[in-house]
C-alpha cells in the first residue's frame, strides 16, 4: 500500500514541473525588448556586509573536542624569620612661633657729642581695653665749625593712650608732653663785634602739653568724633591754646553715601615781645581765631568709577580785629580705572581755610622769633589731576600736576638787625625769622616710584617741581623750586639689615634788612640772599644678635656739608651715631 502511495506522488510531481516548463515557454514567446538604466551606481553600506566568524560551527563528526584540563597548585610551607615594622604617618615640620615682645628700650651715643634714647611699652588692662607708653629723646651739643654763638639743640617728648574696644564702638584718650631747647645762633658774619657777640642770649626753649579723646561707632548714623586740646608756651613768654573738634555722620541714600563732617578749630595766644622792626619792647601780640565748618559730601562708587561731590563751608571770626568772613570752598575728588591696577586716573578740587599757629611754625623752623603775626590762610583751591598705578606686580608709580591759589599763605623770612633794641633779647640781631604772608600761586608736578623687590627689599623715589607766582613781586621767600628723596630698607637674611635715605632741595630765596628809626621795613636797606641747593645723604645698618638684642649704628649728612637749610644756619656735618636696643616684656 505504501509503495503504490508514493508511485502517486512521484506522477503527480512530474506532471506539475512539465506544465510549469511549458507555460514558462509561452511566456518568454510574449515578452518583448526592453532597456533598463542604472540611474545610480550600487555604493554598498557598512549594514550591507556581515562579519564571517573566524570560527565557523563545524558538523563534522570526525571533529575532535578539547579535553577540559584541571589546574591545581601544591603548597610547601616555607619557614620565615621576617617581621614588618609598623607604619608611621610623614610630619610636616612646624617652624617656631616669632616671640613677641611687649616692651623695647634703645639707647645710643656719637659725634659730635650726640644722644638718642627711646622707650616704648604696650600691655592689656583687660580683654577689651590696653594702653601704650612712648618717650623719646635726641639731643647734640657739638659745635659746628665757624659759629659763634651754641649751637647744641634737644628735644624730648612723652606721649601715652589708653584704648577701649567694645562690640559696636571703640574710643579712647591720648596725653602728651613735649620740651624742645634750641639756640638762634645764626648771625650774619662779620657784623658783630665780639662784646655784643658775648652779650647775646641765645637760647629758646618749647613746651607743649595736650591731650585729645576720640570715638568711633560702627553701623550707626554717627561715624565718631575727635577732640584736642594743646597748650604751648615758650621761654620769653609766649603762649598759645588751641582746641578743635570735629565729629561725623554718614547716611545712606540708596547706593550712594551722604556724609556730614563739622568742625570747630579755636586758636589764641599772646607774645609778651614786641615785633622786631620797632625800636623799643613796649607792646605785645595777641591773636585769636574762631572757625566753624560743615563739609557735607555725596559719595558714588562704581565699579570702575569713584566720585566724591562736596562742598567746604567755614565761617571765620578775627577775635582781635572783630572782623568775619564766611568762605564757601570745592570738596570734589574722583578716580577711575583706565586699566584695572596698571592705570588709575584721578583728579580732584579742593579748598579749605587752613589755621595757623604758634605751635606749627615753630615744628617748621625752631628760629622763629616769639614776635609772629598769627592769621589763618585762605587756600581758594587746590586743582590736581594724576595717574597712578602698577607697572609691575612690585612696580607702582604716580604722576601728579596741580596748581594752588593761596591767600595769606605764610612764609619764613629774616628778621631785620635791630641794634636799637635794649631788651636783653638774643634773636633781634639778624639771626631769627619771621612769618610773611603773601598772595602765591603754584604750579607743581610730582612724580613717584616705588619697588617691593620682595619682603626684604623695598626702593623708592620721588621729585617735586614748583613755579611761584607772588602778589607782592617779591620771591617765594625760602620755597624751594625742585625738592627729591631716594630711600631704601634691605633685610640681609636672618640677622642683619641696612637703609639709606638721600635728600635734595634746590635753591632758596631770602633777603637780610637792616632797621632803621622808622620802624618801616620797605625802608630797611635790603640785600638778597641766594641759598645753594643741598644733597643730604644719610644709613643705618643693624645686627641681630639675639632675638631680644641688636645692635645698630647711623651715619647723618654722609657727605660732610655744612650746608644752610635757612640762611646763617649751617647745619652739622658728618655725624656717627651707634647704640643697642633690648626687647623684653613688662
């Protein structure tokens, strides 16, 4: 039966693949001709290939199979005598903390029999509050060479604070004392026979006391206040009070700040001497000055951009003359940053009434006779305009130009030799100065350098010209025409460090007068006086030799003129100063 099925099949397969031939055959007899383009070429893609296995299934049943090896390992003890130490973390080495001292003591002696001594202290009461201590002390009593008269000169002063710090304001109380004796040796040469030269009294001594008080406040609409009181009398007497205060306010106006500044600056004196023109020493000088102050100010800050816009307000009272002003100056300052730290422009415009006294003239020049017409100067303005910035990362400088319009601005001049005077006085006989007030205005540029090598070396140096303008015709009585300083401070590793300092100042003008009975000094026969121009070069170098001692030793005008600061002054030529200071607590 199976047999006869599958002859069947075998039929019916043939007889399908016969029909399918033939009807393929009529067919191809029916197609006809035809083109086909290719419009683009065939450009196979990576999906279109597939990767042929580097090791194809194989259905060979003669293939061998890999037989699966077993891997085992035959441990040996092995006897060992080693120990491994245990670790320990790397330190890193700490240096030493700097002792710190609270106290210092320096002491030093030279030629020509010249003294220094210093002493400074500082300590804490408690945890808010702490005081200091200073005094100080330099004198010379060495002759200078080809003067007559003494010429030793001291000075002595002690000054102490106390201080007290809380969470939210801070104040504190300053007093000091201060004694100075100098000696109006500068006389004309030639001029005096040696009995008035033996009569001479020469010496002059200061005294000044004060005190002063401050507070300043933090986050409150009033910034602090500052109060001063002086006292400063002389040997022949003369005295002289001054008091000042002076507190501020600051509030806030959205971005900006406004500020309100106040002050009150009191001056009077008397000089027991009659002025030095007059032929007799029956009057005296009395002066008394009053000035109140408001400087309220607008201060903008930008980001490149910062602008102060003020105004100076002073109303001020002669006491002596019964006469007032009231004065109205600029308070306008600016800055901008050209170029981030390298170029910082800057310009401003300022006025103020500046007062004068006893006290400043004599820090000024000590050859001042107690004879002086005391009054306030009126600087109109002061317009400057400047750059300053980093050239180098240790490399700063400054330029600045101004121009200056002073009323009354004081200047030093000689005393005219009075031989008609009697009074037993030792500074009416050409060899003082007096203060001569003129209309001046100034044209001056200045320019700085500064270089911070590293933390050990720094260089500077600086040079001013002026050009003075006077409203009497007369010269800028003693202004020098170009002024200039070099310094530098060098620490030499550990132990030792030197500096040095030069100053120059140009030539000077002054004038010597001769009083006559009229006591008028456009009458007084004149003669000028030209004063050269000086370098004053001057060192110091130390020696660590512990962290509580070092020594040091100074060289003063190294080049051994006897230069004149003011005419018939020549001053001390070279001079050697060595000491020690001590550093302990206290």
């Amino acid at each position: 039966m199976y047999k006869h099925i599958k002859i069947k099949i075998t039929f019916l397969l043939l007889l399908g693949t016969i029909q399918l031939a033939v009807a393929q055959d009529e067919n191809e007899r029916d197609l006809g001709t035809e083109t086909v383009t290719v419009t683009k070429a065939y450009s196979p893609t990576i999906s279109d290939a597939f990767k042929i296995k580097s090791l194809p299934n194989l259905n060979d049943s003669i293939a061998l199979q890999k037989k699966k090896i077993e891997y085992s390992i035959f441990s040996v003890p092995v006897a060992s005598t080693f120990s491994p130490a245990k670790g320990k973390a790397s330190t890193v080495k700490k240096l030493p903390p700097p002792e710190l001292f609270n106290s210092y003591a320096s002491a030093g002696g030279g030629n020509p029999a010249n003294l220094m001594a210093k002493f400074y202290t500082s300590g804490k009461i408690d945890r808010e509050s702490g005081y200091t201590v200073g005094l100080g002390h330099h004198s010379s009593r060495g002759d200078i060479a080809g003067v007559v008269l003494d010429n030793i000169f001291s000075n002595t002063e002690l000054d102490a604070t106390y201080i007290k710090r809380d969470r939210d304001f801070e104040w504190g109380a300053d007093i000091g004392v201060q004694h100075q004796m100098y000696n109006w040796y500068g006389l004309p040469s030639g001029v005096f026979d040696e009995a008035t030269v033996n009569s001479i009294d020469e010496r002059q001594n200061y005294f000044m006391g004060e005190a002063a008080a401050h507070v300043n406040v933090e986050d409150s609409y009033f910034q602090g206040a500052e109060l001063q009181y002086r006292r400063f009398w002389d040997a022949v007497k003369s005295g002289e009070n001054r008091a000042v205060f002076k507190p501020a306010f600051d509030f806030p106006v959205g971005e900006e700040s406004f500020g309100i500044q106040l002050k009150v600056d009191y001056v009077n004196g008397t000089f027991k001497n009659a002025p030095v023109n007059l032929p007799t020493n029956d009057s005296d000088v009395d002066y008394s000055h009053l000035q109140v102050g408001i400087n309220p100010s607008l201060t903008m800050l930008r980001d490149d951009l910062s602008l102060n816009l003020g105004v100076n307000l002073v109303y001020g009272l002669d006491g002596e003359r019964s006469d007032s002003n009231f004065y109205i100056y600029p308070a306008v300052t600016a800055s901008y940053r050209l170029l981030d730290e390298f170029a910082i422009a800057y310009a401003g415009i300022e006025g103020e009434l500046k007062q004068n006294s006893y006290y400043d003239y004599v820090e000024d020049n000590p050859y001042v006779s107690p004879t002086l017409e005391i009054q306030p100067t009126d600087r109109q303005y002061d317009g400057y305009l400047g750059l300053r910035g980093q050239l180098l990362p240790n490399l700063s400088y400054n330029i600045k130009g101004s121009y200056t319009a002073e009323n009354r601005r004081p200047v030093f001049k000689l005393n005219a030799q009075n031989a008609a005077r009697t009074d037993e006085k030792g500074y009416f006989y050409g060899n003082s100065f007096e203060v001569f007030y003129d209309d001046i205005r100034t044209l001056g540029i200045f320019g700085e350098l500064n270089v911070d090598v590293n933390r050990n070396f720094t260089l500077g140096v600086n040079a001013a010209f002026y050009s003075y303008d006077t409203e009497t015709g007369n010269p800028a009585w003693n202004l020098p025409d170009v002024t200039g300083s070099l310094f530098m401070d060098y620490q030499i590793g550990e132990k030792w460090y030197m500096g040095a300092n030069l100053f120059y100042v140009g030539e000077r003008q002054d004038v010597s007068t001769v009083a006559t009975a009229s006591g008028i000094p456009s009458e007084f026969p004149a003669t000028f006086l030209t004063l050269d121009s000086f370098f004053d070069a001057n060192a110091h170098v130390g020696h660590r030799l512990s962290n509580r001692l070092s020594i040091f030793a100074k060289a003063a005008n190294i080049a051994n003129t006897n230069y004149q600061r003011w005419a018939n002054y020549p001053v001390q030529g070279l001079q050697i100063l060595g000491g020690a200071t001590y550093k302990f607590d206290l």
